[in-house]
C-alpha cells in the first residue's frame, strides 16, 4: 500500500525535474541569442619617408596590403548530454528515500525474526503441552489400572471372605442339624414334650361337659423363651366347651417349659392331650 509521503516525495520530483528542463530550455535560448563577437581590430604600423620618396613612389603600381583572415565564428556551446546533475534538494531527497527504505527493510527483516521467534515459541508451547498432556493421560491410565486392580482385590477378597462364611455357616449348620437329629433320636425329645403336656395338663380347668377318654390334638405356636402366640384345635373328641377349656389352659401355661437342648427347640409343636 503507498504511504501519503510516497505520494509526496513522487510529485516533487516530477516538479524538480520540470523546472531543470524549462532552465536547461531558457539557458539555450538565450544563448543563441547573443549577437557575434566584434572583428578584432588590425595595429598598422607606419614608417616616416621623405615627400620625394613619396613622389617617387606614385609612379610605382600600388601595392595591395594583404586581406586580413576572418574571425573564426563563434561555436554553439555544446549542449550537455544526458540528464542534469541532480540539485541538491533532489540528493537529499534520494538520501533520505535511501535511507527510509533501509529502514522498512530492516524493519521488515525485525518483524519476521520475531515472527519466526513467535512461531517456535508457539511450537514449543505446543509441544509442551502435548507432552503434559500425554503423561497427564499415562498417569490417569495408571491411576486407573491400580484403582481396577484394587478393586479386583478386593472383589477376590470379599469373595474369599464370603466363600469362606458360607463353608463354615455350611459346617455350623451340617453340625447342628448333626446334633439335633442325635439329640432327637434320644430320650431328651420325649422329656421336654412330656413337661409340655404335664404343664398344660396342670393348668386345664376341667369343664361340667367333659367326659372320660378325651383326647385332642393341640398346635401350638411358641417363641423363643416359651412364650405362646397362637393355638389351634385340631382332632378332638370333645365338645366346644372342652376345647374352649383346652385353648384357654395352653395360653395358661405360657411361658412352656424350655428343651434341654437348644437344638430341640421348634416353634411348632404338635402336642397330644390326653387328661385321664
């Protein structure tokens, strides 16, 4: 793009040099209108002779002086070849022009080494961050790994532990019900049902209706300490008040006598009442 002074510093040259053609123009007009130099002028000299000598001399034939050569004529100034000199304005002029340029071409030169400085300083931030980012990748990545081999771990370990619950919750259970079928096949199972009965029996308030031979089949529902929650006749060869009397006898009984073994224990009981 042209700068205003650029504009400027064109159109006064082309005025300078106008002005030089117009003078070098006048000078030469004028020049060739100059009138020719004067002839030079001719010294005679003279000799003092006597009149007789002069008498004499008339009758001799006349002598011709010589003719005088003519003046070289005056040569035309040469003209000057090629352009003026230049003024002194003008060598100022191309001076300070001269100088203007090597200023914007080591300006130039300034604003492409920052250039290119920027632009590897730009690549190096670049390159920088790649590589943070990439060892901010591989450390997530191994912090992911070492969460998911924790995890593992763990998983394998509660695993384990719950395996290993199982197994002896297995033996606890396979043991007890072991013993509870030992303890069952003995006398202890009798006893404990016979102290249930003799209990009930003990609090039973014999109705006027009941008759000898009664026998009832009774389900009771007890919890752990013997206490009774819920009773229900089954078979009975009783009357209504007779099992009224029975149900009434069985919560009288509660809390139930407990097993000798805690393997005995059953929520269920199925007892047979037989009073006489």
């Amino acid at each position: 793009m042209q700068r205003p002074s650029d504009r400027w510093i064109s159109i006064a040259l082309s005025v300078l040099l106008h002005a030089a053609l117009l003078g070098a123009l006048v000078y030469g007009w004028l020049l060739f209108r100059q009138p020719p130099a004067p002839a030079p002028t001719l010294a005679i000299e003279a000799t003092v002779v006597d009149a007789r000598t002069v008498a004499g001399a008339q009758h001799a034939p006349p002598q011709v002086p010589p003719t005088p050569a003519a003046p070289p004529e005056p040569q035309p100034p040469a003209e000057p070849e090629g352009p003026p000199p230049p003024t002194p304005e003008e060598l100022a002029q191309r001076e300070q022009e001269r100088e203007q340029a090597e200023a914007a071409a080591r300006e130039q030169q300034a604003a492409q080494e920052r250039a290119a400085q920027q632009q590897a300083a730009e690549q190096e931030a670049a390159q920088a961050k790649r590589l943070e980012a990439q060892r901010s990748a591989e450390a997530r990545a191994a912090q992911e790994r070492k969460a998911k081999e924790a995890a593992l771990a763990q998983q394998r370990a509660a695993a384990e532990a719950q395996e290993s619950s199982e197994r002896e919750d297995l033996k606890r259970s396979l043991a007890a019900e072991e013993h509870a079928r030992a303890v069952r096949a003995g006398p202890a199972l009798a006893n404990w049902q016979a102290q249930i009965t003799a209990k009930i029996e003990r609090a039973w308030l014999r109705p006027p209706t009941a008759r000898p031979g009664i026998q009832c089949v009774l389900n009771v529902t007890q919890v752990p300490g013997g206490e009774v929650t819920e009773v229900s006749i089954g078979e009975c060869n009783g009357d209504q008040a007779v099992r009224e009397s029975i149900e009434a006898a069985v919560y009288r009984a509660s809390p139930l006598p407990p097993p000798p073994d805690p393997s005995l224990f059953d929520r269920n009981l199925r007892i047979i009442f037989k009073p006489d």
